[in-house]
C-alpha cells in the first residue's frame, strides 16, 4: 500500500525568527538515526505568529528529508508549541486502527524503506526526499496487533541500544577518573 494512502503528509515549519512568542524546534542534529529525539536539546525560537499546522501532536512522525540519514521519530505525547523545521516532512496516519504510528515509524527506518530512500534520493551535496517521493513508498502492512508486536519489539530495542549507550559512557568516564587519579 502506498504511504499517501495511509498518512497525510506536509512540510515542517519554514517560517522566520521575529520578535513575539516562544517556541521550540526540532533540528536534524535532535533526531538520532534510530529515531530518538533528544528533547534537552531542543532551541528555541521566538515568532509573531506560527500557523497551528506546524505544531507536532501526539502520534505524528517527523521524516528526516534534507539529510543524507533519511530517519523517521514518532511523536510519542503532545508537544507544546513545538514545530519541526522544513528539513523535515510531518506524517500523521488517517487511521489509528488501520496503522499503528510507531510500526510506520518503524517502517521508514528499516532496511525495505532506507533502500528505497537511498535509491530515489535526490540531489548531490545534500541528498533529499521529495514529498511525492515518501508518499510513493510502498510499505507493508501486517494486521493491526502484528503492528503493535513489531512496534513494541522496536522500542525494546531502542531502549536497550539507549542502556548501552548510557553504560559505555559510564564506563568511559570511570575509565578517566582511574587515569586522572594515576597519572594526575
């Protein structure tokens, strides 16, 4: 089934810095490649006025368009007053029943997809993925519980990759205590 069939999908916020309200912003170096967004990272911006659109809700998936690393993040709970910026495409599902937001953001970062992007990838310096390009993908759709398993399964590993990661810097830092206190 084709990703237009399943999602809306727009462009994320391309307005300018002006004096007025703050909000916050989404940038590529915020996002991993395995679709963990780094929240406490997150600058802000101040504007007069920022069309509701851009605004990320729960269940959206933020696709990493203007990057040579095409990742996909879900939207995990309602932001508040937060956009993504236009390096971005913005995908909310039409249906939670039919598509499972997390198994779809799971999609976009898997092997099938990440080919796809690879392939029909355009431009040099930056790699890019047209809109047209991303709602043309064909993504695979099991029964709604099988999506949820897979989902599920996703984050597990995510939150385990995230464990990890945690534990090596642990042990990194412990590492140049040890040195720091021989050596210093």
């Amino acid at each position: 089934m084709k990703l237009s069939d399943l999602c809306r999908v727009k462009s994320g916020f391309q307005g300018r810095s002006s004096e007025g309200k703050t909000y916050k912003q989404i940038k590529l170096k915020d996002v991993t490649k395995e679709g963990i967004i780094l929240f406490d990272q997150l600058t802000e911006f101040e504007s007069q006025n920022v069309n509701e659109r851009f605004f990320l809700k729960k269940n959206d998936i933020i696709f990493k368009a203007k990057c040579a690393e095409n990742s996909a993040a879900l939207i995990e709970e309602d932001l508040d007053d937060t956009v993504a910026t236009s390096h971005f495409l913005v995908l909310t599902v039409n249906d939670v029943n039919q598509v499972d937001p997390a198994y779809l953001a799971m999609y976009l970062n898997s092997d099938f997809a990440q080919s796809y992007f690879k392939i029909n990838a355009q431009g040099v310096t930056v790699p890019m993925i047209r809109l047209s390009t991303l709602e043309e993908l064909d993504v695979k759709l099991p029964t709604i519980e099988k999506q949820r398993e897979v989902a599920k399964a996703y984050q597990l590993l995510k939150d385990e990759r995230a464990v990890m990661e945690q534990l090596i810097q642990n042990r990194e830092r412990q590492f140049k205590a040890y040195l720091q206190n021989l050596l210093g």
